[in-house]
C-alpha cells in the first residue's frame, strides 16, 4: 500500500474504507472483510452510528493498532464547543475502544467551528489525534480555517469523483499543506458512473473493472480515497489498484466528465446549513 505524508509527518494510507451507511448491525462484519482483504484505513464518524461496530471489529482482527489507521468524525458543536467537542471526542474514542485516533475531522463547516478547532488542536498537542483535519470545507472557509489558527487541517475530505473532479481545491490545498481525500469517489453510483462510457472504455483497454478504473485516477492524482462497499468480492477489487497506470490521454478524457458541482448538495445552500445545524447527535 502506498501512503502519503501529512504535513504533521503522519503516515496515511492513499486507499482505505469508509463506512457511511453501513447500518449497525452489518458493519462489525464489513469491517472485519476489510480487514482481511488487507484494508488498514478506516473511516467511520459519530454521526453513522457504527462506531461501536468498527470497534468490535478492529479488537477482534487482533491487528496491531500501530499498523492501522483509524479515522473518526466530530458532529456539529455548538458554542462554547471546546467543552463538547473534548466529551465527543471521549465517546467516539470509548465506542471504538481506541486510546487514540490517528485522524480526528471536523464533519462539517458549522457550529462554533473555531471554538471545534481550538478543542481538537488541544487533542493534537496531547497526542491523543495523531492528525486533525476537516471534511465538507469549501475553499472560502478552508483558507479561513488555515489563515486564523495555529494548527493547519492534515486533510480535507470532499467530495471528490469523475464528475466533480476538485481539481483547482486541490491545487489550493497543496499551497497550504493539506491533503486531499475523496468521499463517494465512485459518486455512490450516480449518473450512471458504473456504466459510463469513457471510463468503461478505459477499463477495457486495462483489463480492470470501472470501480479500479476510478479508484486509480484518485490516487494517481494524490487523492485518498475510501471506497465502501459490504461484498468482500467488491473490497478485494477496490485494493487491487497499483498494477496499472492510467496513460495522459485517459486522465485527459475523465478530466471531460467534470459537471462543475456537487451531485449530493450544496453546503451553501441555506436549507442545507439549517438542516445538517439542527441534527444533534444522543451523545
Ligand atoms: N465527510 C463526509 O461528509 C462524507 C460523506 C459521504 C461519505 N464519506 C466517506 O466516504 C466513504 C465513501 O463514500 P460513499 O460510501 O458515500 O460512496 P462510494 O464509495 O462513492 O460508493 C459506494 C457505493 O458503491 C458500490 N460499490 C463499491 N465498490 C463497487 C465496485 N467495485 N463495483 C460496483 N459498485 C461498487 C457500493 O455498493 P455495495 O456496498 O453493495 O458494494 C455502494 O453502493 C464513506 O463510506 C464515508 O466513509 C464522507
């Protein structure tokens, strides 16, 4: 497996698991396929509600915690959100049975986002988030972010596919040091992604499936990626990505399939700030 260097000097693999919308009860046993399909990276948040699972999977792999890398996502805080993002981090930690996390993300741009960010730049000092980062930050508030604190995010995970491509964010974001992951790089199948013609022209000349096809063009451009999936055959497929190169000719035809924005939504939409700001989580 490859890995990229946070800018913190942290090790991260380019090519992990995530596991939104896995429910509860299948995800103990998602992750333990992953596991043993050679997956090291995991990617859950308190806001799927499987946490607990993804724990009980990584205790009984019996893996050394030090060769995995274990993700986990802060919800929304309201201010004064030093005190409970320090509690949400303490209940993500507890549900996972870890005594650290390797990287710690602000789930969304809202809430008391500073007062988020002072707390979590605390868990970094301490040790206790070996990275920190952010998720869902458009540039605007990315750079403010990165302008105003002490600590620069590791990562920014957006979302990320052949038809919203974040090319110029991530050029951005080399500027100031903070890598680039994908979430729903294969757009959870949307617009027909699976069967679309360029990239299954592509993997024809490869002899590899449209998800490798997709999964290669991430990481050939230096962008994590987290694939999910709960079919170990599908795991197994999503890893076996480094035996082949996509040629300038075919990264310059995906480049075609940009559409210009989100296929999920937009995080500048009022209704969508008010909806994701009034969701709190039990604990
Ligand atoms: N930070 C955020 O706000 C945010 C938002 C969304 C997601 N994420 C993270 O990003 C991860 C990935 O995104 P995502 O789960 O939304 O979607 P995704 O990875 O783009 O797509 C997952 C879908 O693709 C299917 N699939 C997987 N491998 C396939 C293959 N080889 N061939 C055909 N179909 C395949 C899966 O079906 P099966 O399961 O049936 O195989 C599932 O329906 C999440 O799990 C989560 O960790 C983060």
């Amino acid at each position: 497996m490859q890995n990229v260097t946070l800018n913190n000097g942290v090790e991260m693999p380019i090519l992990g698991f995530g596991v939104f919308q896995i429910a509860p009860e299948q995800t103990e046993q998602a992750v333990t396929d992953a596991l043993a399909a050679g997956y090291r990276l995991l990617d859950t948040a308190a806001a799927y509600g499987n946490e607990e699972a993804v724990g009980r999977a990584i205790k009984a792999s019996g893996i050394p915690r030090e060769e995995l890398f274990v993700t986990t996502k802060l919800w929304v805080q309201e201010a004064p959100a030093e005190e409970n993002t320090e509690r949400a981090f303490e209940t993500s930690l507890n549900k996972l049975g870890l005594d650290y996390l390797d990287l710690y993300l602000m789930h969304q741009p809202y809430g008391d986002v500073y007062g988020q960010w002072r707390a979590m730049e605390a868990l970094n000092r301490e040790g206790r988030a070996k990275a920190i980062g952010v998720a869902n930050f458009y540039p605007d508030r990315l750079l403010d972010l990165v302008i105003n604190n002490e600590v620069t995010p590791a990562v920014n995970q957006i979302e990320t596919h052949p038809f919203f491509q974040r090319t110029a964010d991530q050029e951005l974001m080399r500027e100031h040091g903070v890598q680039i992951q994908s979430w729903g790089g294969f757009a959870e199948g949307k617009n027909d992604l699976f069967t679309n013609p360029v990239l299954s022209g592509i993997s024809e000349k490869h002899g590899k499936s449209v998800a490798q096809v997709v999964l290669r063009w991430l990481t050939q451009r230096g962008v994590v990626a987290i694939p999910k999936s709960v079919r170990p055959e599908r795991m197994a497929e999503n890893l076996d990505v480094f035996d082949f190169e996509l040629t300038d000719d075919q990264m310059a035809a995906i480049a075609t399939l940009e559409t210009g924005g989100s296929l999920f939504f937009d995080h500048h939409d009022p209704a969508m700030v008010n909806w994701l700001s009034a969701r709190r989580l039990d604990s």
